[in-house]
C-alpha cells in the first residue's frame, strides 16, 4: 500500500469520526434533556405526595381537635360535680389526645417546612428544564456540517518515487564524505 493512500484513509477515518462525534453529541442532547424531565417529575410526584400527606393530617387535626374540645367539656363537666376521681378519669383521656394534637401539629409543620423548600426547587428546575429544551432545539436544529470533502488523492508515480530516493542517497554521500574531510 502506498504512503499517500494511506494517509488519505487516516484522513477520511477522522472525517467520519467527527461524524460520529457529532451524531453522539445530540444523542447526549437528548438524553441530559430526559433525565432532567425525569428528576422535574419526580420532584412533582413528591410534591404530590407531600400534599396528599398534608391533607390527611388536616383531616386528622380536625378529628383530634373535635376529641380534645368533647373532652375538656368533659373535665369541666367533671370538675363542677365535685367528683375528683371522675376529674382525674377525664384529665387522664384528654393529656394523650392533647399530647397527639400538638405531635401532629409539629409534623403538619415540618410538611409545610419541607413543601414550601420543594416548591421552590421545583419552580427553579421547571425554568431550568424549558431553558434546556429551548437550548437542545436550538442544538439539533443547526445543521449538521458539511462533510469534508478531501479531493482526488495525488498519485505518485513510481519513478517520482525513485528520484526522491536518490536525492536522498546523494544528500547523505554528501553528508559522510564532508564528514571524512574534517
């Protein structure tokens, strides 16, 4: 195989590695941009559920606090008829269900706490999300580059070939019998 041919092939091979370069770039586009709509739905479904968690315990404050209100009616009730055992009896079933209201109070909080964190990321993801889209549209739609177009390979004759070598031969005769000479 000849020298030239050679390096024409070496140079069509990067060519189309270039190519390829290129076409895997707009897979990765494409990929980055689905996982980024991933981790945007996800974060939505947590938010989801965050919310789902907080109406049931809307609910269930709702339940408690009817609870703690019948029975501080019951103490009162109690404490007017003079009768301290009935008193202690309804005290001992209101401190526990007093004591789960203010529980579930602190966790509707920190629900809230965290809802109002995620609600943010999420807002922030979502504009990060549509400037991405916008981006790899923009990035797949630009034309592919024209292909490089290399021309015709020279050909080398044989006999230019044979020159070139000895000119070569005759340069480093030259080179050695200067070199003698000193």
């Amino acid at each position: 195989m000849r020298v030239f041919e050679r390096i024409g092939r070496i140079v069509r091979a990067d060519a189309h590695g270039m190519m390829d370069q290129l076409e895997e770039r707009s897979l990765l586009l494409k990929q980055h941009l689905r996982e980024a709509e991933l981790e945007v739905a996800r974060k939505r479904a947590k938010l989801d559920a965050i919310d789902e968690e907080r109406r049931r315990l809307s609910e269930e404050g709702q339940r408690l606090e009817a609870q703690v209100a019948a029975l501080d009616e019951d103490v009162e009730l109690a404490m007017k008829g003079d009768d301290p055992d009935l008193t202690r009896f309804a005290v001992r079933r209101l401190l526990p269900k007093r004591e789960a209201l203010h529980t579930l109070c602190a966790r509707a909080a920190q629900f809230e706490e965290r809802r109002t964190r995620l609600q943010a990321q999420l807002e922030s993801q979502e504009e990060q999300l549509a400037e991405l889209r916008t981006r790899v549209r923009v990035a797949l739609a630009r034309p592919d580059p024209e292909p490089i177009e290399w021309g015709e390979e020279s050909v080398v004759s044989d006999e230019e070939i044979d020159l070139e070598l000895l000119r070569r031969r005759d340069e480093r005769h030259h080179v050695e019998t200067t070199e003698e000479g000193r």
